[in-house]
C-alpha cells in the first residue's frame, strides 16, 4: 500500500501584485519632474508638474464670482428681513442659483488645476520614463510604469487532469533560471473557471512573496503542483491481465488461483496503482497469471524446499 504522488510541471510569466501605467488627463508643458527610475515612491506622491498658471488664474476668476454671487445673496436676504418689498422670493432664487453655478465653476476650477498635477497612483518602483522639462504633454499619453513588487503572480497553464487539485492558497513550489539552485513557495491566488477549448488546461495564478525584492516583474518561473493521494494497492504492471471485462489481478487463496477486478488509477515506471479492495499482504501472482484459470493450483516459488525423512546414507 503505497500513496501515489501526482506532479504537475508549467512554465509561467510574473508581473507584479500592482502595476500602473502613469498618464496625464489634460495637456500641458512639464515645469518639473520626479521620475529617477527604480525610486521607490508612495502613493500620492508628484511624479510630473504642468503648467498651471492659466488654470491658476481661471481658479482665481471663479472665486471671485462665488465671493460676489456670496455676497448678494446676503444682501437680498437681510433687505427681504428688513420688510424691503422690492425683493422678491423670485430675486433671491435667481441669485442662489447664480451662487451655485459659481461654486461648481470653482469646484472645476480646482479640478482643473489638480489635474496639472500628476500624481503616483499606487506605491511602488518608477521604471524607465523619456519625458523631461519642457516636453509638451498631451492627455493620455504614457509617462512612466510603477510596479509594486512586494509580490508577484506567476501565470501558468496546467492541463485539465489537475482541476481536482486546485483550490485558493493552495501551495506552488517556484524555481527561477534567474536565481538558479533557490525555489520559492507560493499559492494559488486565483485561477479559471473554464478549460481551454484548444489547449484543454486552465490557466492558474501564484502568488509568491517578495519581501527582499530579489524577485522581478517578468521573470519566467517553473511551478510545480504536488498532490499525494491516500494509499493505494500497488502491483507490478506484470500483475495485471486483460479480458473483455477489464483488468483483473490474481491471487492466491488457500493454495488456488482466484481473479479479482480492478481499476488502474495510476501507471509510473513498472507500478501500476489499483481501486480495489483488497487486503494488503495478500500473495499477488505477478509472472504468468495469463496463464491460470479460477481454481488451478499453485505454490510460492519462494518457499524453502521440504526436507526429506529419510536417513542420509
């Protein structure tokens, strides 16, 4: 009785837990930059500066509206307090309304000019960038990567035999060709709910911790999935004979031959691991059973040989 050890082996591609492609919303000439690449920087932080004088001055003029719009809205309301018939409820509805359009024009205003200010959306490592002081920005246009490679998610393909196997924080062991000799536990993170129809494997996500950052964004991995079953019945290859019902064994019980079937689960080198119940030390015939028929009878080949009675002479 023996567990059978299934291992499934992929090639896979890493990318970091988080990653972000910085990008400008509006366009604007650069005054400044904070792009050293592989600096580590924190979320929020500025990584690109624009030109924000005319978005200044329309924050500017868009105050002083709301100040103005603020300010004859009080003066309506204290002249209606005071009995004064010449306001009207009507007057004073169109000047707050004329107050809260000139709040939303200093609230787009401020959005304006925040958004002169590019930001780092995430914490993490600047990669390589090639804007400098003085380019014209446009919108949407790629200014620099950051990875948070605390961690990664190696990617990887295993064929659809092993679906029994996954489930999340399922163990991974991980081997890079970069870091030759070192293997890295990771888990299932995550993996598909479908099998590819061309390829027939399912795709499956590892996450493995990088504390000490040796690992990059990119490297290829080799993974390698263990599972260990319970334990089988195992027998020689040589043990099993075919019929037009299946597989069978045979057996030894009480000095005859007895077949009994069984199911092959697993076949590595000459074993073969069998669904059968059958009790463990049971004489298994295993050089040729094609030969026997229910009942024949047989004798352990490895039984010492009886001594005679007679007397030496």
């Amino acid at each position: 009785m023996q567990p059978f050890e299934d291992t499934f082996r992929a090639i896979g591609n890493s990318e970091a837990v988080q990653s972000a492609t910085v990008t400008g919303d509006v366009s604007g000439r650069i005054i400044a930059t904070n792009l050293t690449p592989n600096a580590q920087v924190m979320q929020r932080d500025v990584l690109v500066q624009l030109d924000a004088r005319a978005a200044s001055l329309s924050l500017q003029t868009a105050q002083s509206e709301l100040e103005q719009a603020d300010a004859t809205v009080a003066r309506y309301e204290r002249l209606q307090k005071s009995g004064n018939l010449t306001v009207t409820d009507v007057t004073i509805s169109e000047a707050r309304l004329t107050q809260r359009l000139a709040e939303a024009a200093v609230a787009q205003a401020k959005l304006a000019l925040e958004d002169l200010t590019i930001r780092a959306p995430i914490s993490g490592k600047i990669g390589l960038g090639d804007v400098k002081v003085g380019d014209f920005l446009t919108a949407n246009t790629p200014i620099v990567t950051i990875d948070n490679a605390s961690a990664l998610l190696v990617e990887f393909e295993l064929p659809e035999r092993s679906v029994a196997f996954l489930s999340l924080g399922r163990e991974v062991t991980l081997g890079t060709p970069s870091l030759t000799g070192r293997f890295f536990k990771g888990e299932i993170a995550s993996f598909d709910s479908r099998i590819d129809a061309v390829t027939r494997s399912v795709t499956v996500k590892a996450r493995v911790e990088n504390p000490d950052g040796i690992l990059w964004p990119g490297m290829t991995f080799t993974a390698r999935l263990s599972n260990l079953s319970d334990p089988l019945l195992v027998v020689p290859t040589t043990a099993i004979t075919w019929s037009r019902d299946g597989a069978s064994i045979w057996f030894e019980e009480d000095g005859k031959a007895q077949s009994i079937p069984v199911t092959i689960l697993h076949r590595r080198d000459e074993n073969v691991w069998l669904d059968v119940d059958f009790p463990a030390g049971t004489m298994i015939i295993t050089e040729g059973a094609h030969k026997l028929r229910a009942g024949s009878q047989i004798s352990d080949a490895n039984a010492a040989p009886q001594q005679s009675d007679r007397e030496p002479t």
